[in-house]
C-alpha cells in the first residue's frame, strides 16, 4: 500500500462527497483526488487520475454503479472498489461483492467503517458494514478479484444440468418474473395455470433459497440476473 493512497468519490450528491471528502482527507494516509456525480464522469475521470481506490455509490441516475463496477473491473482490474451505499441489504452487497467489489459500506454506518472498508480494499481483503453482516450475508466468503474476470465472479451461468439462476425451478423463475412485471398472486396463478396458494407457497420457496427479505431485494434480484425492472433508485 503506497504512502498516501488516492482515492475517487463517486455519487450524485454534492454534500455527501463533500462530507466524506472531509472525513478521507482528514486521515493522514487517504488523500481524494477525483469527485464524479455519475457512473460515466467517474470512468471519464478514470481515464486521467491515477487513483488507488474508487469509493462508489450503486443507486445514481443513469448508468448504475453495479454496471460502474464491470466496466472498471475490465479496465483497470487491480483498482480497489469500496461501495458506499444507502441499502443494508445483503442481496445488495452479495451482488456488489461479486462484481468486483472489495468492500461494500452502507451510509448508516460509522465513518469509521468506511475508512476501515478502504484499507481492507487497498489491501486486497474484503469487508462488509456491520450492519450488513447483522443481516446475515448470502455467502460468507468472496474470492480476491486481482485476477478473475466478472463474468467468473458473477456466478450466473447455468451448470451443466441446465439448472437456472439462484438453483430456482423454471417455475419459479416464472413466479419471479411474472411478480416484477407487477402482476398479483392470483394474476400470476391465472398465467401459470396454478392456484394463488400455490403461487404464495412457490413465493417463500424463492424467497429461503435466495435469501431474500423484501420485495426490493426479491426486484433487485430479477434484474441483476437479466430479467425484470431496474429498481427504483438505480438509474433510468
């Protein structure tokens, strides 16, 4: 780890990267070099300011900062990534984690967990909130990303059984995609040819093997693998 190690701020609110600006800068090995207010400034800026760590948002408007994270992690894939973000979720920050994330800090944590969050990342270690972790984390290890491609990260593909996403049934990755396109219980029942009941009892099903609580989890989810909506919050 350099000396001083240089950092970028990514996020779409003037007065949040000005406070952490503060907070980074006030330490006497982290110095912020760059500000962005969006996914395509910051790899914009990349291209011109040497930096050792890129501290992101993931919900800006356009271009989200899971898409950020593949695209740098194509690029320049030894940057240390540390996510700052206002969802607790651990679906979140299993996602972010397995894109390439080093460290994954939620905005309601302690500033301090954020500085901590940098050195793991600059160390090529992972960290998560405490907060997060209080939740329960999907996966309790991730895989240094120095040399993986995301794409061996991300875990998506299927396996030579044909089995799909999440080891969900093909039923129930219709329930998924039906119920984020908006549909009600018994509106998906009425498509699959099932009853409600059964829809409700595929739901909880989904819901234990993926690990999910919420119905944002459960949307955010969906569109990580491909199919469904962009959540609200991350991006047009």
């Amino acid at each position: 780890m350099p000396l001083e190690s240089k950092i970028i701020l990514v996020d779409d609110h003037a007065a949040v990267r000005a406070g952490y600006k503060r907070f980074i800068d006030s330490e006497h090995d982290l110095q912020v070099v760059g500000e962005a207010n969006n996914a395509e400034q910051a790899f914009a800026l990349l291209k011109t300011q040497a930096c050792d760590a890129l501290v992101l948002d993931i919900s800006m408007p356009g271009q989200s900062g899971l898409e950020l994270i593949k695209r740098v992690r194509l690029k320049w894939p030894r940057l240390a990534l540390v996510v700052l973000s206002m969802h607790d979720s651990p679906v979140v920050a299993t996602k972010a984690l397995e894109q390439g994330a080093r460290a994954y800090v939620t905005k309601s944590s302690e500033p301090d967990e954020l500085i901590q969050g940098i050195r793991m990342a600059l160390g090529e270690q992972t960290f998560v909130s405490s907060d997060v972790q209080s939740l329960g984390m999907i996966a309790p290890h991730f895989p240094q990303h120095s040399q993986d491609s995301p794409q061996d990260l991300a875990g998506e593909t299927t396996d030579s059984t044909g089995a799909t996403p999440g080891g969900l049934t093909p039923r129930e990755v219709d329930v998924v995609r039906l119920l984020v396109e908006g549909k009600t219980i018994d509106q998906v029942g009425l498509s699959l040819g099932i009853s409600g009941k059964t829809v409700s009892n595929n739901l909880s099903q989904i819901r234990q093997k993926l690990g999910v609580q919420t119905d944002f989890e459960l949307a955010f989810w969906a569109w990580s693998q491909g199919f469904g909506r962009k959540p609200p919050g991350f991006g047009e």
